[in-house]
C-alpha cells in the first residue's frame, strides 16, 4: 500500500480528507462518498466516511494540535497520533479481534484510518442504559492479557522489549494523567471541579496525609515502572461495545507501565456505575441485579485475565525466571494490588477532578449525586489506603458492595 | 571548541590518536608528546597522552566493537561510548570534583577525551593492600545522593526526566547485567566459574527455589523501574582513590533504573573486601580495624547519602508529593531493602559468575579461597533472603558481621 504524499501537518476539512483515502482504493468509487465530520473537536478530527452504493465507511481520525477541556486550550503533541496507531497495530498482533483495524497512517499528518465501528455503542452510554454485555469480562480479560504479557519482559526479549519502551515513550499524555489523576484531586487546585457541598469531603480528602502518602507511591508506580504497554485510559469511555463484539479505542495514552493501571481504570468505570445505579436503573426491581452483573464482570474479567496471562505466561515465557514456582504469583499479586490502588485514584479523580463521568454527572436529582459522589470520595480513599488488605476480587467486590 | 572531522568508526592507533585531540589545543606542543595505549584490550583502548614539557597528560578511550571475557568474544554495542560520556557530562553538572572531567567526546568514533587520573589507584587494589581513604564515604555518598536525586521524579520535570530515560536505554550493557549478575549465576549456566570443591554449595543455591523466587524480583526492578540514572557497575572497581580524591569512572552500564542498585553493588564489594581481610591483612592485629574501616565505610556512605539525600529532597524537591509526610521515608526505605537484595546478588555473582573479584581470588591459600567463597555464598543468598528484615544500616552491618 503506497502511502499518500504529504508536505506537513495540516488540518484536514471534510474535502481533503478524501484525498488522504483514495491512494488505499477502499472505495469502490461507485455512486457517492458521504463525508461528516463527526469529532467533538476538543482533542480530534473524525471524518466518518460512507460509501451508499458498496456500504462501505472507514474512520480517518486526525489529532489536533492542541486540547480543549472545558473551555481551557492547551498544546499537545501531535506524537499522540503516532503513539495509537502503533499502540492498536501492537494489540492487533495478539487480539485483532479486539481492537479496531487500522488500514493507514501518518504520523506527519497525526492521520489515522481505521475500520469503521459505527455499529457499536460507547460502553458508557450502555452501562448509563442498564445495558448487559455478555462478552464483555471475557474480552476486557482477554485483551489485557494478551497485549500486557506479550510486551513484557516475561516474553520479548530484552533489547525489543527496550526498543518498544523507546518508541511509546509518551510525555505529552503522561503528563495529563500524571497531573489530573494523580495530583490534583488530591491538593486544592485550579483544575478541580465540584459543586460546593462536596468541598468539605474535598477539604478532608486533601487534608488526609496518610491517603496523600499512598497516592505518591502510586504515582512514582506510574511515573517509573516501565512493566509493560498499557492502553493508559481504559475507562468505559475507550470501549466500544455490541452484545457480541468488544473493541478497545483510542490508546493515545499508551506507554510502558504497570501491568495494574488499565485494569484499575476499567474496575474503577464499572464501580462508579454501579454507584450511579443505585437510583437510576430503568425498573426499580432490577437495580441489585444490574449491580450484581456489573460486579460480576469485575470477577469475570480478572479471572480470564488471570487465566490467560498464567497460561501464555507457563506456554511462552521466555525469561528464565518464569519458570521459578511462585514467580507468576509474585507478578499477579502485585498486578492486582496495584488495580486495586489505581482504581481508587481514578473513582476520586472522576468526582472531583477536572473530567467526571456521565454515570454520576448525569444523574438529575442534585441531592442524589452529591450524595453520591460522596460515596465515591470514601470509595476511592478507601481501596488505595486497604489495597494491601483486600487481596483478591471477592475481598475487593465486598469493598465495593460496602461502599457504594 | 570544533570537533574533529570523522568518517565513521574506525580503530584508533597510537599515531591516529594525535590527531583527534589536536583540535582541543590541550598540549603546549612543546618538546615531545608520549602516546602509550594501556587498556587490556578486553573492552577499550585506552591511550594515555603525556608531554613532559608541560607536565600535562590527558586519556583517550575509545570504545570496541566487541568484548572479550575469559577468551570469549561477544559484538557489543558503541553506543556504550556515548552512554559513558553523556554519564559523566550529566554527574559533572553536580559533582564536578567527584568524576573524571570529559574534555571532548565523539559519539561516531567512539571515543571520550578526559582527565588523566594516573595518580589516582583503583579502589579494588587500594583495599586489597589494606590501606585506608578517610574520605571514600563522604564522596561516594555526596556522588550517590547528588546524582540520583538530580535525575529523578523528584526533581526534574516529567518531560526533561522522560528525555533521559530515552538517552540512557542501554540494551546491550543492560543485557550483561541481566544475564551475568541476576540469571546465570543463579542456575547451572555454562558462563559460571567456580573450582569443583564449590559445586555442592552451587548447586544447593541452583535448589533453593525461595532464593530465586526473591532473586525474580530483583531481576525485575531491574528491569522495569526507571527511577534514577545509575551508574550501573558501581563496583570498587569503578572507583579511583587518593587520600584526599574519589573518582567514579566507568558508567558505561549507566541506564535508568532503581536508586538502590549502586549502593548496593559498592557496599557488596566493600563486603567481599572485608571477607578476603579475614586473611591476607598485612599484620595480623590489624585485621579486625581493617573490617571495621570497610563497615563504617559502608555506615557512613549510606548516612551521607541519606542525609544530602534528604536535604535536596526537602530543598529542591519540585514534585508536589515530596511535600507530603512520610514519602521521604518510603523512598529511603525502599532504596535501601533494594540496596541490599542487589548487594547479595553481586556477591553471589562474584563468586560463582563469570567475572570474579581480585579480593578473593588473589588469595593464594586454596583451601582459605574456598571457604571465604563458600561464606561468600551463604551470605549472598541470606542478604537477598532476609532484606526485609536488615531495616537499616546497622541490622546489615551485624549481618555482614555474621556472615563473614
């Protein structure tokens, strides 16, 4: 596939978007090529292009320059656009399955093509819905553990391990999570975001030094602990979902670190709604069972997680020291109690942090959502300061039950 | 100051070395310049450059494209070179007096012009001969201190410490450490040397599954935790000595990696040492001040470390967490239980790897040799087993006292 000519960046318009496709003969050229663009313009382009004739679309996902996060612009590496399209080709070799195909891409341009998932729905919005998701464990388990054993040191071998360290070194982006998840909800700054009722919980979550002091050993986890490649923004916001099919979107904040983070954003996504369900499910009747499924994909996909990673871990291991009893435990443990850590942090960054949730921002009965939020805040501080006693899923579902 | 034109790599001889540092205008040209190459050929050429007229001398090493160890010849990477010198550029922004100064150094050739150091002795001979360096713990410690925490989280902001990460990923010196120091010793691998009246106690350390499922975690925080830019062969010798100067050569193993990783290979060696003085001290009345000397060595560099640790932390510690209590501490305390895991590594590969210490193998009384290495051994492997255990400075001082 011969890649289109470019001269710089430039930002693409419902027009020259189509010139970047045409050299990938995707289209059939029959009839009309519908051209929308689709982003919400904060971080990227997405031009959603359809084809009526064949019924044929892609998706050609450019960065912009900069990001807008209520109201606030700030500059940001276009590298960003690199870093996803190598981070979903480097998934795509262990499970394509999971994560959307990527035909073509420029990192000159910040240019991504990709398959188009218009059928699927944001799991946000699903889980908002009451919506159950019957793959969803055994795919969320299956893609963290295929993509986070095979680029670690337990599989690559030392010197392309390092090469792909290198190459998703990711500052721009790190430091976004590095600010706003791990810092700044946690002291009275700018960038938080409340309603004034939350802020004596903020005040004592802020004056609360022995949790300050565990957030720092989680945030030196992130900052230094090159372990594997993490998406680096696994919330239910970066999953695509149909009853059948699960795909794992936008990893721009990929980069080499702990083998716990995506799993705690993504348990930490599926706490918060199951908080928000404690009032706004469709049928009163169901709200503990809908709860129930949600914390059963917590179990689920830790357990396929689990399962995999210790299968690829005995079958392809190739570090020696794989092969010495109680390794592989050592390296779950750790892993696990790290999520659990990672979880915390992100339940509290999304209730006073700058970016929240719709799963609680969109709950109608202002009492209700500070309430709870509320909970949310002893949730978070919580898990992070009893990570080490709530050593396995059942303890940490039980916390989770107790205290939503 | 220009650089010398250079066409690619190509091996310096004592007449083509004249040349690369003429540009530098150091020598008075005056009278005769003395060019001597006086490396062991293993790893480097080293030529030393004298003109008796001025009194003025300088080094020139050059890297090769191979190593040699016990007859064995492996391809090793330049980029060693430019690894050893941007080390020594990033240790002289903050302790100029403590490493050698770099004078001019050429990434494509593979060489570093600097500091003649010929009245210095390499610390491994000087605590062989039993002699004494009233100031070894003062700088090893104010080198330690200064030059971690200067690359760390701590102190650099993300972008400037992700950009060294970058620069120092070393793959191919990483590797030796990784198969030498944390794997091959540790197993029956053909690159371990030992006499055959030690195969028993080898093979009941290739046994003990708990010392190698603790090793496994060593091995990775070697790894994976980019912490701090090491030094990576801080061994006794890497360091040069006078009575009144300390000098740490050699960081070509420099990589980003965890802070307690030279600490512990400097207060492994200083262990060695004080084992071999079990036997061979000049006088025999001397012998038990001589050790004393090494373990108020290892004492006072780990104080001086944690103090000018502490102040700098406490003084020019820009990430916000350092401002929190107890995160001081933590950081200590890690730096210090990891000190001592690698400590035992390193002794342990010492006495069974591939590269021995002169300490102990200069011992001419072969039955005296072979208990020491057998001590050497179970010392090693306690250290890595009980580091949770040794908190602090002096509970590691009794042990080493113990074991030896």
């Amino acid at each position: 596939m011969s890649a289109p000519a470019t001269t710089g960046y430039q930002t693409l318009t419902e027009e020259t978007v189509v010139k970047i496709i045409e050299p990938l003969r995707f289209f059939t050229g029959e009839g009309e090529l519908r051209v929308k663009e689709i982003g919400d313009g904060n971080l990227n382009l997405v031009f959603h292009l359809t084809e009526p004739a064949s019924g044929k679309s892609l998706i050609v996902k450019q960065a912009l320059p900069y990001a807008k996060v209520v109201g606030e612009s700030w500059p940001l590496s276009l590298d960003r656009a690199r870093i996803e399209s190598e981070a979903l080709k480097k998934a795509a070799e262990f499970v394509p399955d999971l994560v959307p195909k990527v035909l073509y891409s420029n990192a000159e341009l910040a240019v991504t093509v990709m398959e188009d998932l218009s059928d699927h729905t944001i799991l946000r919005k699903g889980l908002i819905a009451g919506n159950q998701y019957p793959k969803l464990a055994e795919h969320v388990g299956t893609f963290l553990a295929q993509t986070l054993f095979h680029t670690s040191d337990f599989y690559l071998h030392p010197f392309a391990k390092k090469a792909l360290v290198q190459s998703f070194i990711n500052p721009d982006l790190c430091k976004i999570t590095e600010d706003l998840v791990f810092t700044d909800p946690f002291f009275d700054h700018e960038t938080n975001d409340f309603p004034d009722e939350l802020r004596p919980d903020a005040e004592a979550l802020w004056g609360d030094q022995e949790l300050k002091r565990e957030v720092a050993q989680l945030k030196l986890a992130f900052l230094t602990r090159a372990e594997v490649l993490v998406h680096g923004d696994l919330h239910s916001g970066s999953i695509f979902v149909t009853g059948e099919s699960t795909k794992m979107i936008d990893p721009e904040f990929a980069y080499y670190g702990p083998a716990g983070f995506d799993h705690g954003h993504f348990f930490a996504n599926l706490a918060l709604s199951a908080l928000s369900h404690n009032y706004h499910t469709k049928e009163p009747g169901a709200r503990s069972d809908y709860q129930e499924w949600l914390f059963s994909v917590i179990r689920d996909t830790w357990h396929h997680f689990a399962e995999q990673f210790s299968e690829l871990w005995k079958n392809k291991g190739t570090e020696t020291y794989t092969k010495v009893p109680g390794t592989l435990n050592d390296f779950l443990q750790q892993t696990w109690t790290d999520a659990i850590g990672f979880a915390g942090c992100e339940i509290i960054r999304r209730t006073i942090g700058l970016a929240h949730v719709a799963d609680l921002d969109s709950i109608e009965d202002q009492g209700v959502q500070i309430e709870l939020k509320r909970r949310a805040l002893r949730l978070g501080s919580s898990l992070i300061k009893r990570r080490n006693q709530l050593p396995d899923v059942e303890s940490f579902i039980a916390a989770l039950k107790g205290g939503i």
